[in-house]
C-alpha cells in the first residue's frame, strides 16, 4: 500500500483520518490527503499514468530493487545536502518539475510552487501549461531559481514567441519538453470527459459540488479571480481557454520535431539549455551535440510511453555517455529520500518531482508542497546520515548493492 502509485483509499490509513498537511509523515500521506481533496477528473488528471500504468507501477518498484549499503563510524555530524549546478548552490538536490494545469489543484498553484522552491533553495520549472503568464513567476518570486518548460511543435514562430517571453522575462533556463511527438492513450480522461476542449458532464459537476473545499477554495476563487483558465502561454496572441478549440491545436505538429530544431532552439535561447525526455545514452550524445547544458532522464512520470523503462534503469547508461560533461537530471516516481540519494549515487546531479510538490498543493496550497519539500529534506538528510555520507559528492556507486541486470547498460 505504502509504495501503491494510485491510492484509491480515502485519507484513512493505519487506523488514523489523516485530514491535514501538517499531519502528513511522508508524500504518500499528501498523496491520501489530496485524493480525498480531489474530484476524480482532476485527481485521475495528476495520480494516473497512461493506458495500463506499467510504466507508473514499474517507476516505483525500480526502487526496491537497489539497496543501500551503509558504512558505520565515520563521523556525519558535518552532513549538507547542498548541490551547486552551473555555478548556482541549491538547498537540496531535488527540485519541482514542471506539471502543466497545476491550477486545477490549488488557487493560483503555479506561484504557489515557485515561491514553495524559492523558500526551499531549490529550483521551480514552470510549464508552458501553466494557468499563469510565464512573466508573473519572474516577477512575483525574483527570489527563487526560476526555469521554463516549452512544449514546442513544428510551427517554429509560435516557439520562437515563447523562448523571447521567457528571455525577456529573466527565466535562468530552458527545459525542453521532447517525449510527446504524439499524445499520449489517458483514457481515464477520456471516461472524465477531460478533454480538449473540456467537456462539461453532469457527473463531474455532481463530483465538484462533492468537494466544497475544491469547489469553493480552488474552482470558484480562479473563476472569480481571473475568469476560466487558460493556458497563458500557449500562443502569446490566443491565451486559449482550455475549453476551447484552439487549444487542441496547440498540440498539433509535434511528430515532426528532430534534432535541427534543439540545434534551432539552441541557437535562439542564450542561457542554459536543458532537454526533457531522454531516455538512451544515444539520445544524450544527440543533445550533447547541439550544445545542450543538460538533459531531463524521464519517462514523464509514467504518462506517456506505457511499457518504457524507468530512468533509474536507463541512468547508467546515459551517465556513462555524457557524465562529466553534462548536467544529469532525473525525475519520474520519486517519492522519498531514499529514491533521491539511489540516483544520486547512480551519478543523477538532481532529482525532480512532479507529483509530490502536486499533492502538497492539494493538501494545502503553497504550505502543502512546502510541507512536501521539507519530508522530502528531511528523508535526505536522514539517508546521508545512516549511509555515512556528509557530502552529495560522497553518494556514488560504492553506496549501493546492484542488480546489474536491471539497468540497461552499465
Ligand atoms: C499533472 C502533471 C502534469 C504534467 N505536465 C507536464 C508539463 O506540462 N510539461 C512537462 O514537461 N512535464 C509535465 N509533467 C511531467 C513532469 O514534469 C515529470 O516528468 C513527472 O511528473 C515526474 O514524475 P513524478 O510525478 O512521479 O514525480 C506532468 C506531470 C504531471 C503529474
């Protein structure tokens, strides 16, 4: 139950209603909490993978099959978790990744996230997906480490708005998004009828009122606040309603993306260049190639491909190709400190969460996904301490016992 990737339970667990964030102990209890919060469209939105959630299930079990072997006596009172990647120090080695609609979850969650990492020390990775204007993260949270996500298609002018937005507005990096040439088979979505564009069906409307807190707290205060959502940064002149037409097309044109168009980004997009989605050691090299900084290792949290493997199984492989050389970003099922330090180890710079931060949100706003982040801290520095590390530098191989068949290449 405790690993379960979707917890259908109510927040009931261990005999105990747990109700409130500041009663949660770990992400999986946020994740109970959000659950009872949620009406099923949105809560299927954010828990859920694709088709048979093979992949969402499999991200989760990689991790029991690594161990951790600790060394004993050697002194870990002097233990920081800090990470420093492109001459910038992070708090922790983990940061928010970018999760698009993230205002179906809570009131205004897009800045409630960013601030959340800024108070963290730890990166915020904005979606093009947003709810938001891309401007209003820069300019509300100066303070925080603030990149920005592009879902790009073939229509180059539409991306070239974006990546100037986001230039003019001071985002430090640019992460883009590749794993989607075509959507992915979300066929709770379609059952919710969370489609685009969205289609109102009485049962969810019957959900909704269900869900006072959701209804009042998150639904009714955006509508009154800023009218429908819409997606503000899909085309700078549209801002299409996410009722609307305009945003299916939006997803149009991406099957034909190759690699001259990251070398095109590349040579438009002045600061760091990170991509998202790879997932071979082939992939990196291609990234490495057209000048990226960095890459996302992610099979997008299990919702897209169904079946591919888990970064954790493809890290070695993609950490021997252009480790070094590189920054190495992970993300895709982590849920506790443990998951973090294993990929460390397997040579990961960081790690992202998508879900967990979204959990704390739904439990409770912008102190939810900081309660989420400070477990998540917590679980670190407990792990460094109990495998006998004082340094994110010490985490390597020697701290695991490994089942060499699991990864994909050693
Ligand atoms: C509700 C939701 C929305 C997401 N939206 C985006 C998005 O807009 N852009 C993107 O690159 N990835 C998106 N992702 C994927 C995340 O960036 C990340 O790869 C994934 O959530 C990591 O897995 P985890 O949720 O198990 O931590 C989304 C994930 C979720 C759960």
């Amino acid at each position: 139950m405790a690993n379960s990737p979707l917890l259908y339970s109510n927040s009931f667990q261990y005999g105990v209603l747990i109700m409130h964030y500041t009663e949660a102990y770990n992400i999986d209890d946020l994740h109970r909490i959000a659950r009872s919060r949620l009406p099923k469209v949105c809560y299927d939105f954010m828990a859920e993978g694709t088709e048979d959630n093979v992949s969402l299930r499999n991200n989760r079990e990689v991790f029991e099959r690594i161990r951790l072997q600790p060394r004993t006596l050697v002194g870990v009172s002097h233990r920081t978790q800090q990470v420093t990647v492109h001459g910038t120090t992070f708090n922790s080695p983990f940061g928010i990744a970018p999760t698009g609609a993230a205002g179906l979850y809570g009131f205004d969650a897009d800045v409630a996230l960013a601030r959340a990492a800024a108070k963290a020390g730890v990166p915020f990775v904005l979606s093009t997906a947003s709810f938001v204007p891309l401007e209003r993260i820069t300019q509300e949270v100066p303070d925080g480490t603030n990149w920005f996500q592009l879902y790009m298609s073939k229509e180059l002018d539409g991306a070239e708005k974006l990546i100037v937005r986001a230039r003019d507005a001071g985002f430090e990096a640019l992460v883009v998004t590749t794993d989607i040439p075509v959507g992915a088979a979300r066929e709770y979505n379609k059952r919710n009828g969370f489609e685009v564009p969205f289609k109102m069906r009485l049962g969810s409307m019957i959900d909704g009122a269900l869900h006072p807190r959701w209804m009042c707290g998150v639904f009714l205060r955006t509508l009154l606040d800023s009218g429908v959502p819409r997606l503000q940064n899909v085309d700078s002149n549209v801002g299409g309603r996410i009722v609307s037409k305009s945003m299916a097309d939006f997803r149009q044109k991406r099957d034909a993306l190759n690699w001259a168009d990251m070398a095109w980004v590349r040579s438009i997009w002045p600061r760091k260049l990170y991509i998202k989605g790879i997932m071979s050691a082939a992939d990196a090299r291609e990234a490495e190639r057209i000048g990226a900084d960095g890459v996302f290792v992610s099979n997008h949290g299990g919702r897209q491909l169904d079946g591919a493997v888990s970064p954790m199984e493809v890290l070695p492989e993609v950490v021997a190709a252009v480790g070094g050389r590189l920054v190495i970003m992970a993300d895709s099922g982590f849920r506790r400190g443990t998951d973090i330090v294993k990929a460390l180890a397997l040579g990961a710079t960081m790690v992202f969460v998508g879900r967990a931060t979204l959990f704390g949100i739904a439990a409770g706003g912008e102190a939810g996904a900081s309660r989420a982040l400070d477990l998540l801290r917590g679980e670190v520095d407990r792990t460094m301490g109990q495998l006998g590390v004082n340094r994110v530098a010490e985490i390597t191989r020697e701290c695991l016992v490994l089942d060499e068949a699991m990864f994909t290449k050693m």
